[in-house]
C-alpha cells in the first residue's frame, strides 16, 4: 500500500513494520530491501519485544502484569480446565455426602445376630406356684444372646410379661449391653410374686422375685 501511494508524493511517507520477536538480522535486511526495491523513501521496522511497551500487543506479557502463559491458553484449554473444575467440584461434594452417611453410620449400635443353629441352656423355675422354664441361646463363643421364658400357664398375664423382659433381654445382649449390667439392674428388686422358701434355690433367697431369678441363672462374666 506505502509503493502504491510512494509517487504521487515528494516526501518521504513511513509505515511500521511489525516482525515477531524471534524475527533474524536476515528478516530486517530483507525488509528493508522489499522496501527500497518497491521505491519506499522510508520504512520502519519493529520487532515485538524489543521495548518494555507496545502500543498494540495481542498477547499478555509479564511487564504488563498477569501471567503469560495463561494470556497464551487456547480458549479450548480454558474451557477444558473449567469443566474440570465443575467435575472436581460435584465429586467433592459427593464424597462429602458419603463421608456424612458413613459417620452416622458409624454412630449406630450394631446388631450381632444369632447363628441359624446354636446352643442353649434350659433351667426350671417355681415362684409362687408358677412354674417355666428359662431357654439361654449362646454365641458361637459362649457368650449368652438371646432369652426365652416359658410359662406354665400360656394366655396369662404374667406370662405375656416374661415374653416382654425376654425378648427386650435379647435385643439388649444382641445390641452388646453388657450381661452382668442387666443382672444388677434387675437385682434386689420387691414385688409380688415373689420366692417362697419352698421354692428357694442355691441360686435364689426368699427374699428374690421373679426378675433377679432370672438374671442370675444366665451364665455371665462378673
């Protein structure tokens, strides 16, 4: 455009031209060459990076302030990171959801159940003329872990009481309550009906009811 303008002018007319930064002496001298041999008068020749500014720079640099790299990131990279990011975000978010439940699960007591074929200990009791009988399943290591009181008399209202202390016996010693807690709990408590001493035991005083009976024929540790 400068040669098609360059004769109809007497002055001289300059326009810059603008080379990359890794332009050689041999890009300028052929500049200039171009140059005279297109019958230009003057020509001027900036190569990118030879001043601390530019007035036009297509690209960040580190006088200018931010990173180059990030200035020279493609928008298909930046898109890329971003979306990389949102991933990370939601699967942190999930392994915080999942950390949350397995907390409170952590935090649940266990139930230990009972194996499909077990032993058992049967013992015989009469308390006041009501006669049954106590069934002690064990674990396999012989710990004691589930109850059963059988009364005499089925339908009466005594007996649907011992099936109640029995099967509320077994959910505690299957939750991992402690045997002898539930043998001091129920110990040296006074309500009919309770021992007579025809009925008395090397396990039992006439001063025992029904409940402190029951819990001191379970095998337990002290």
């Amino acid at each position: 455009m400068m040669a098609a303008a360059q004769p109809f002018l007497s002055g001289a007319i300059s326009k810059t031209v603008n080379l990359p930064e890794d332009a050689t002496v041999d890009d300028i001298v052929n500049t200039y060459v171009e140059g005279w041999k297109l019958g230009l008068k003057a020509i001027a020749i900036y190569r990118d990076g030879s001043k601390r500014s530019a007035p036009l720079n297509v690209k960040k640099t580190k006088d200018m302030g931010g990173s180059v790299e990030a200035s020279e990131t493609p928008i298909a990279e930046l898109d890329s990171v971003l979306n990389d990011n949102k991933a990370l975000s939601c699967r942190i978010n999930e392994l915080e959801s999942v950390v949350t439940e397995l907390r409170k699960k952590a935090d649940e007591p266990v139930r230990r159940r009972m194996p499909e074929t077990r032993v058992a200990i049967n013992h015989k009791f009469e308390i006041a003329g009501h006669k049954g009988y106590l069934t002690v399943g064990m674990f396999e290591d012989g710990q004691p872990g589930e109850l059963f009181i059988q009364m005499n008399k089925e339908g009466s209202t005594i007996g649907g009481l011992m099936d109640t202390v029995a099967t509320l016996t077994s959910i505690a010693l299957q939750y991992g309550v402690p045997l002898n807690r539930l043998v001091k709990k129920f110990a040296y408590q006074r309500f009919e009906p309770s021992a007579s001493p025809a009925t008395r035991t090397s396990a039992s005083s006439s001063s025992e009811i029904g409940l402190p009976r029951f819990g001191r024929s379970l095998p337990c540790n002290p």
